[in-house]
C-alpha cells in the first residue's frame, strides 16, 4: 500500500488537499492536534462535548474521499451481557482486563461515513437523528457540516441496515435530513423490516421506525444485492446475520481499497477477538458468527483497513488473526510516511 502524508483541517483547501492526495491509497486529511469544531452545539444537544479533537476524520483511497463522523457516544453499563451473552461474566470480565478496559462500563460510537468519488458525495448511515440528541448523539449533520458539507450537499445516503442507530437521522422535523439525496437500500433487509413477521413481533419498534423513516424514501431507492454498483468504484457485498439484509461495501479496489464493516462487529475486542461469543443485537446468531469470520478473516489475508461502525472513534483499522479470532490494530501514523 502506498503511503503519503495528511494535512489538518483547519488548514485545508478542498481542491489543494484533492491535489495533495492524489494518487495516494490512504491518506489522512484531518489530524489529530486540530482544535476547530472540537466542541458540539450545547443549545443544540443539551450537553457539551468537552473533548478536545473534532469528531471527524478525512483519509484519501485512490480517487475517493472518505470522511468518518462521529454521531455520538454512548457510555453506558457493559460490554456485558450485551456481548458474550453466552459467556459467564467472569470471563468477559477477564478477556476485558488482558485488554486494559473496564469491566462495568464501555464506550459505543457511532460512525456514519461519507464517501466522495466520481463527483458523488455518497453518505452511509444516518446516526440516530433527533431521538439522540438529549444523550449527546444525532450530531451527525452538525459535524458534517463542521467538514465542509452541507445536508444538501449529499447526493445518496446508503443504508448498511435498518436498525435505528442507522436510520434515526434519515428524517428532521418531518421531511428528509438529505432533502435533495436518493436512498439506496437493501432488498431483503426492507422487506423484512415492512413485514407482518417483524410489524407485529419483538422488533415492532423498529420496524415503526422504518416505517416512519424510511418507507416514505423507499419508492425512488436504489435497491442493492450482493455485487451491487452503488456508483463507480463502491460495491455492495451481502453481510447477513446481525441483521436479515445486513450490507458491508467495498471502496476501490487491489491496493487502493477499504471496507465498510459496519454491524460485522461491534466492540474492538469483545466482537474481534471473540467472534463466536452472542452479541444481544445480532438478529441471527449463528448467521452474524459466520459472516463475522468470513469478512473479518478475508481482511486479515488481503491486509486492507476497514471502518466499522462502533469500532473506536475515527474506526479506521486493520486486523489481524490471533488466537481465537482477530486482534484489532488502530491506525496511527502508518499512513503519515513513506516505504
């Protein structure tokens, strides 16, 4: 993979930065050390985010642009039993402590990501949108904008899957979030949400949420399947099992390319490095196992980074196989220097 050296936002030109970039597989365009936009809207959330660094990321791969949001965080009691369900406490408790965390309490982000290639600004998910906001998330379009775009600006929103964290931003104050934008959809994952079976089950919230968010969108939508061109250069790949119609996408290809994981796994460790433990929110255990070694083990061979939806803000990483499953290798500065 070829390497080339970032610039922070707060000095970036748009078309200097694209310059800059070119050529390059996987370049970061927002560092680390930038101040501007670090805070949110506390009139807007109810609370102030008081960390330091702006919520959002910019890298370059081939001809693209990607740029990581993060919707907000969660903290909140666990990881257990919401990971390793079928696990004794205590030994999610030990796999915690060999990883430097906190038994009782984790962090959980949620990571949208807009893609720019082609001349198309392609948004995948939407963050939890307005239901959010009083617990510090939904800040999505409010940090796309301290990026550089517009909710207009948007020209496809891509749906992983139909879970609320994913679609709670599709809809503000009654009409599309993304006014001028296209869905792009899942078949069999808006069939199953729009069916009797889950309208009338244990899921029936979210399915009222599909309803509301993205039925009124559904009739104009790109619908995707396994190879699916969403535009050139991004293709949709078949992820079931953590929910029925569950996507992940290729950006690029050879060695210009990166994956959106989204839902394949959801804690850096607990997810990764335990592929087989239950994860509560998978809708087919078995199912989201399998799929989860198969992607995850396919990157692991081909050395690709990967953005996962709930992998540790910007969520941008590598993977690697290690004794049971995968250990999870951040980005750092790999992508800063030469050779």
């Amino acid at each position: 993979m070829r390497h080339g050296k970032g610039e922070t936002a707060g000095g970036i030109d748009r078309r200097r930065a694209l310059q800059l970039a070119g050529g390059l597989a996987l370049a970061p365009l927002a560092g680390p050390a930038l101040a501007a936009g670090a805070q949110t809207n506390g009139t807007e959330t109810g609370m102030q985010d008081e960390r330091a660094e702006p919520r959002w990321r910019r890298y370059r791969i081939g001809d693209a642009t990607i740029t990581v949001v993060e919707d907000g965080q969660r903290i909140a009691d666990g990881p257990y039993p919401t990971f390793g369900a079928d696990q004794e406490e205590a030994t999610v408790a030990a796999l915690l402590r060999e990883n430097f965390l906190p038994e009782k309490r984790f962090a959980n982000g949620f990571l949208p990501v807009l893609v720019e290639t082609g001349g198309r600004r392609v948004l995948f998910d939407t963050g939890m949108g307005p239901m959010g906001r009083a617990n510090g998330m939904g800040l999505l379009r409010q940090r796309l904008e301290e990026a550089g775009h517009r909710p207009d600006d948007i020209d496809l929103v891509v749906l992983t899957h139909m879970h609320g964290d994913h679609i709670g931003g599709l809809m503000e104050e009654g009409g599309p979030a993304f006014s001028k934008a296209r869905l792009a959809m899942g078949r069999v994952e808006y069939d199953f949400w729009t069916s009797e079976e889950a309208k009338n089950g244990e899921r029936r919230d979210n399915a009222a949420l599909v309803a509301k968010n993205v039925a009124p969108l559904a009739a104009d939508a790109l619908i995707l399947a396994e190879g699916t061109e969403v535009v050139p250069g991004i293709v949709a790949h078949e992820a079931f099992g953590h929910s029925p119609g569950h996507l992940v996408f290729e950006i690029g290809s050879g060695d210009d390319a990166l994956w959106l994981t989204a839902d394949t796994a959801n804690h850096y460790v607990a997810s990764l490095q335990r592929p087989d433990w239950r994860v509560r929110f998978d809708q087919d255990p078995e199912r989201a196992t399998a799929t989860r070694r198969r992607v995850f083990d396919g990157l692991a061979a081909s050395r690709r980074p990967f953005i996962g939806y709930h992998m540790p803000f910007p969520g941008i990483g590598f993977v690697e196989k290690a004794g049971e499953g995968y250990r999870f290798v951040p980005l750092t500065y790999q992508l800063d220097v030469a050779g």
